[in-house]
C-alpha cells in the first residue's frame, strides 16, 4: 500500500473539480501513518487522527489517495469500534460531523 497525493485535495482549489481539501497540518509521514492505520470497508480504506476521519481510494493498483471526510460518511460500525477502543471521542465525531460545515 502506497500514498499518492491528488492534487485535487490539496491548496489552490483547482475550478470545477470537486473534493476536500487536507487540512495543511497534515504533512507525507502524517498522511502515511493515516494509511498505514486505516480500516478497509468495502473499497474504501477509513482512518482517523483521533479528531477528524479520513476516506482513501484505491487509483491504481496498491496505490491510494486520501482526503478528510464528515464522520458521517464513515460507516457506523467502525465508528463504534473506534469510540469503544477510544481511538476516537463522542464529542470530536459531533463536532466533525459534516464536512460541508
């Protein structure tokens, strides 16, 4: 398993495309670790900082490409999972709940 960045997540914002932004305090051996961490669920990889949650997709084979996402689009079970181990709190999931806010 690989990071490779998209430039459509990262500053300037590219016109007409769509997709989160990373957040700038996320720097390569950060978005590594996140993917080295992360869950897969269906085709999708989830991971979280303890804060935020994070989505990858697979673009190539063995190659992934992450962006921060609402804790709402992170399956419920992993969710809970994650507040039973303690990996991530009740109040940082309602506060990133939708990243739209």
């Amino acid at each position: 398993m690989q990071y490779e960045p998209n430039p459509k997540h990262k500053e300037p914002w590219q016109h007409g495309r769509k997709g989160s932004l990373c957040p700038p305090d996320l720097d390569a051996l950060a978005r590594d670790a996140l993917l080295e961490g992360s869950v897969q669920h269906g085709s999708k990889r989830y991971a979280t900082d303890g804060e935020r949650a994070f989505e990858a997709q697979e673009h190539q084979p063995g190659a992934w490409h992450g962006y921060p996402v609402g804790w709402k689009e992170v399956p419920e079970s992993l969710r809970r999972v994650w507040r039973d181990e303690g990996r991530v709190k009740r109040q940082a999931i309602r506060r990133h709940w939708d990243r739209s806010q």
